[in-house]
C-alpha cells in the first residue's frame, strides 16, 4: 500500500516536473498559463493531461494538430514513479523515504533539463539546497566527525551541520577544479550550475557519498562524453558536455546502492 500510494505521487509530481523541465530554464511561471501544446498552442484539458495513461489514449500525438508528443514527458512521469516506488521499498512509510523522494524529484530535473538545455536551473539547485538542509533536521544522525568535534550536540544539529559542511566542501572542490581549468586553459571548463548542484547533492548525501558521485559523474562523463563525441563526430573543443546529467545520474545510483 506505502509503495502504491509513492507510485502515484511520482505519476502526479513527474507530470508536474515535465512542466518544470519546459518552464524553468526559459524563467517562465510553472503556474501560469496553464498546460498547453507547444506546437499548437491549444490548452490541454485535464483529461488529456493524465500521467502516462493519456500519451498512450492519444496515440501519442496532439488531439488538436496531431504533432507528435515527445517520449520525454512518459518517461519524465515513469521513471519519476518508479524511484518514488524504490524510496518506498527501501525505507518505507518514513522520513528518509520522503527525503530520498524529493531527492530524485530535484535530480530528474537537473538531468533532464541539462540534457537538453545545458541549463541546471537554480530553482532546483538553490531551492534543492535550501530543501536538503531543511530535511538533515528530520533525519537526525550521530554518525559523522562532527559529533566527535561537538559531542553536546542534538543529533539533529549533527545532521545539519554535516549536511552543511558536505555543501561548503563539495561545491568548494569542484568550483576549484573549474577555476584551475580556466586559468590553464583559458576557457570555461565547468559552469557555476554543477558547483551549484553538487552543493545540493551534499547537502542530501552527506561528504562521503557527494565526493563518490563527483567521482563516478566525472568517470562516466569522460568515458561516455568521449564516446559519443567521437560517434557522433562532434568537435572536442566546442562540444558541451552535460556534466550535470552526469552528476544526477551518479547521485541516483549512489542513494540506492548506499542508502
């Protein structure tokens, strides 16, 4: 019942994010207008505005101008769901599940609109690192240095500070990879958006777990950036890497594998 009751807030908040993802990077409202056909422009009616359901009633195409609906807004609401449902089978009706669930929400976000923007939107780094701290009090931990350099404090201060520190340090490290890249190089090598989401990401997974996707992100972003460049054809020095995708896939894998 708990992981049904996940599937179906993923369905709702992974159409919602689909919204997001359109939205954000161009700094339009999410609120208004309401949901309408890009192609078109016709104002799409709730009915045909279900999660999954209506892309496969429709036929996957606009109602009104019969344009193609892009796989991105199934597969935003699908994978979006089946996280949630993974949150729920691995902490189940508890904090870290709702934590975790927000987490992924911020991350499919991040990925998707990187992938095809290059844009990391503040509203979910900024307002991801705001939300990351805020849930280190509701999951409080004594498992960190820094209750070995403050004993008296409540664990749920423990949480925050760690969560805080993991913010400060990670974002810091990355920001000096860059600034190193530019000044040897003398041209940008990494955009203030991955320092500002690998703050995010400290600030949900802790020091350790931040500096293991920082690790893995850059690992399967050589390897498969390489590739596909290569594939593809593309020039190495102009090509933009979506390093962030890379990051939130890393952070994805890293939160199920070591919760």
């Amino acid at each position: 019942m708990v992981a049904a009751i996940f599937v179906v807030f993923g369905l709702i908040l992974g159409s919602f994010l689909n919204v997001c993802i359109s939205r954000m990077p161009r700094d339009l409202s999410v609120v208004r207008p309401r949901s309408r056909c890009p192609v078109c422009g016709h104002p799409i009616r709730w009915l045909e505005n279900v999660p999954l359901l209506s892309w496969l009633l429709l036929g996957r195409q606009c109602r009104y101008c019969q344009t193609s609906i892009s796989w991105r807004y199934p597969a935003v609401e699908a994978v979006t769901a089946a996280l949630f449902w993974a949150a729920a089978l691995l902490w189940g009706a508890s904090w870290p599940a709702l934590k975790s669930s927000a987490f992924f929400f911020l991350l499919i976000g991040l990925i998707v609109s990187d992938l095809e923007t290059r844009l990391l939107p503040d509203e979910f780094t900024l307002g991801g690192l705001l939300a990351g701290l805020a849930a280190a009090t509701a999951t409080p931990s004594d498992e960190s240095l820094i209750r070995l350099l403050w004993p008296q404090l409540h664990p749920r201060l423990v949480s925050l500070a760690e969560a805080a520190v993991a913010s400060v340090l990670a974002g810091g490290v990355l920001w000096l990879v860059g600034e190193a890249y530019h000044r040897i190089r003398r041209r940008e090598g990494l955009g203030f958006g991955d320092v500002k989401m690998v703050a995010m990401i400290g600030a949900f997974l802790g020091l350790q777990r931040t500096l293991l996707v920082v690790l893995l992100g850059c690992l399967a972003g050589t390897l498969l950036g390489v590739l596909y460049v290569v594939i593809a054809r593309k020039d190495f020095s102009t090509y933009q890497l979506p390093f962030g995708s890379f990051l939130g896939a890393a952070a994805v894998v890293v939160t199920l594998l070591i919760p």
